[in-house]
C-alpha cells in the first residue's frame, strides 16, 4: 500500500465560530453567530458518523475560527463528539487553537481534562497599535496571561505573529519578537500579512486607504524572525515555523509530508485514499446539508501519480531539512530531476536551492522567495 493510500492516522476538525471577522481574514468563518452552535454540533456529530467505525489517529487538531469562541459545556460536548470518532493513540498531539481573549480557567481545564497536549494561541502581536490595526480584540497582557494559564496545564504551547503590518518597522518588529520570546513559549509561526481578495483589507489596499509594506521590508522583517529566534533557541524547521527541541508541530509535519488525514466541518478538506475533498465553506449551507442527510463536498479532485508527486516535492520543500531524492523516488516512482527539469536547474543556479548530502533543499536566499518557486514546480 502506497503512503497515499494508508489509512490516515490525523484528522482535523474546523469550528468556524469567532466573536468578529479581522479585516485580513479569510478563513471559513461565521461571526458572533453563537445561536448556531447547538446545530453546528448536531451536524459535526452525524458527519463524524459517516466514518462508520472511529478511526484511531496520532495526531488531531481541532482549527478555526475559533474554536474557544465555544462555551465551556459547548466545548465539552465538542470534544466528546470529536474524541468518540478520533480516538487517540499512544504518545499522541491533540492541538486547539484559541485566541488570547477568549481563553480562560474554566475553557483551559476542559481542553486540558479531555486530552488536549498543545495549545496554538493567535497572539499575532504583543504591540497595541498594531493589534489595533490588525482589528484583534485582545491587548498584550491578554497574550501573556493566556500563555501563563496554558503553560500549566499543556505539554506545548505555540503563538502566531503576524508581520509587515500597516507601518511596521524593523525595530517595532524585533520589539515584538523579544516579547514573544519572554514568554518562554515552545513553539512560534511567523506569517507575513497577505491581502486576501473578499477581505476587508483587501478592499482598502484596492482604494489606497491600506498601504502595504514594501516588498525590501517584508524581506528584512522575515530575516529577522529567522536571526532572533533561531539565536533564542528555536529550530527552523518549516518556512513559517520554529520550534524548541521536542515541539514541532506533529499535525503539520503530516501536511507537509503529504500523507492521508481526516477532516471535518466547514470548509475543512480531507485527503484520503490520494482523494482531496473540501466541504462547502458556508457554515449554514454545510449545516444544512448535513442534518439533510447530504453530502457536504463542494469540490473534489483525485490527482494523477505525477501531479500528487509534484505536490508532495513543494510540500517537502517547504521543511527546512528539505526532500530526500532517494526517498521521494521510491514514495511517488518520479525522479525529481526527470519531473522539474529546467525549472529545477535554474534554481540550482541562482543559488535558491541545493543539493547536498542527496537532498533537495532551500537555501536561506530561497526561503525568502519560495512562494515563486512553487507555481514553476507545480506546472513544467
């Protein structure tokens, strides 16, 4: 059996309830709807049941949205829905994702009392002005206090930043990330500020009331996530992310090795059985079709061996420790110089990739650009 044809051993779960919408978000989300969360549950419940048999998994993260926007007895009932059909096994990571001012004593025992290991926290930034600007609800002590609440009780603790804000600069930036690192946490992703088309941001960045940071900026900001953190202690392991010895990111790491999950929910997508589906992203018209007794798929594809191969390089791509030749040859039955050709080449050449040790990787000059090298990978 092929690694794409096992049987997954990771699921995620999408809650797409959060108290308001960013301005930069496009997530699958549905906000301040808390009336829906009682059917929202009825319909997580019966797509669950679908499986036909719980299915063990090493790895579960349950995503939003946000996921503590839930009551404590709503947060109960979700995760004894999920548990019953995702059953951990030995030495699991149970990931939550929640946001600072939403997490409290009564949330984290619960989350804590059910089996969760890891808590990701979107802090985005320890800087008022700019959490203003991003139009996040929480303040710095927020952050810090979530952070000293779920250091008591979870194994990981992660925090999200958000760069290249709206007047940002290098020294606000590095101000930003020593106080992530003082709160000693075990995990931190970085993510440069995107404008999503649909988004608030968008629309201003369109009419000039939103002026992005330049692209010379963005560079420089990112390299001094990678300089600071990695000097604090922390592994760069993947373009976005860093982490302390022990506390990668298990459920990702799946993602970018490009093996089987399950998912559920809202705009949640699965890949099993080299199979990628997407539920529809309405939380209402995914309700609906659910309790209806429906299939909630909005789009699926089935991908030819070359096509999964070539995803399954980009993923790879994206770790730092890069793809193993020999590996990928005998996992997808492609050669990465027969399968890129040129394109692969030229970016030897430029210096943004290397071969060493006979592993493909990104040097530091590619990290900087790589999401212009993926789109030459995916279609030779």
């Amino acid at each position: 059996m092929s690694e794409h044809a096992a049987i997954p051993r990771s699921a995620y779960v999408h809650v797409p309830f959060c108290a308001h919408r960013c301005g930069y978000c496009n997530f699958t989300l549905i906000a301040n709807r808390g009336d829906l969360v009682d059917r929202y549950l009825a319909a997580l419940d019966r797509e669950l049941s679908w499986l036909g048999s719980p299915q063990p998994v090493e790895t579960l993260f349950i995503g939003g949205g946000t996921p503590t926007f839930l009551s404590a007895s709503e947060l109960e009932r979700l995760l004894r829905v999920v548990l019953a059909w995702f059953p951990p096994l030995a030495g699991y990571e149970f990931s939550v994702e929640a946001n600072p001012d939403g997490l409290d004593a009564e949330r984290m025992a619960v989350l804590a009392d059910h089996g969760v290991t890891r808590i990701s926290l979107g802090a985005q930034s320890f800087d008022p002005v700019k959490l203003r600007a991003l139009e996040r609800a929480h303040s710095p002590t927020d952050v810090r206090g979530s952070v000293d609440l779920a250091r008591r009780r979870m194994r990981s603790v992660s925090l999200d930043l958000i760069f290249a804000s709206p007047g940002e600069t290098i020294e606000s930036w590095r101000n930003d990330l020593d106080a992530a690192l003082s709160t000693t946490p075990d995990h931190i992703s970085t993510y440069g500020l995107t404008y999503e088309r649909g988004t608030t941001f968008w629309s201003r960045r369109r009419k000039g009331t939103l002026i992005p940071a330049e692209e010379e900026l963005e560079r420089a900001l990112y390299a001094e996530a990678i300089d600071r953190l990695t000097a604090g202690g922390f592994e760069h392991y993947e373009v976005s992310n860093f982490a302390r010895p022990g506390h990668r990111c298990r459920h990702n790491e799946v993602y970018w090795a490009g093996r089987p999950y399950f998912a559920a929910g809202p705009g949640a997508a699965r890949y099993v059985d080299g199979r990628r589906e997407i539920n529809h992203r309405s939380t209402t018209t995914w309700i609906a079709r659910v309790l209806a007794g429906h299939s909630p798929v909005a789009e699926a594809e089935t991908l030819s061996p070359e096509d999964r191969a070539r995803e399954t390089l980009v993923l790879g791509l994206r770790r730092l420790e890069g793809v193993s030749l020999a590996d990928f040859g005998r996992s997808t039955g492609f050669e990465v110089d027969e399968l890129i050709g040129r394109p692969l080449d030229r970016y030897l050449e430029q210096g943004l990739l290397t071969k060493q040790g006979g592993r493909l990787q990104l040097t530091r000059e590619g990290l900087f650009v790589s999401d212009a090298i993926w789109p030459h990978f995916l279609r030779c």
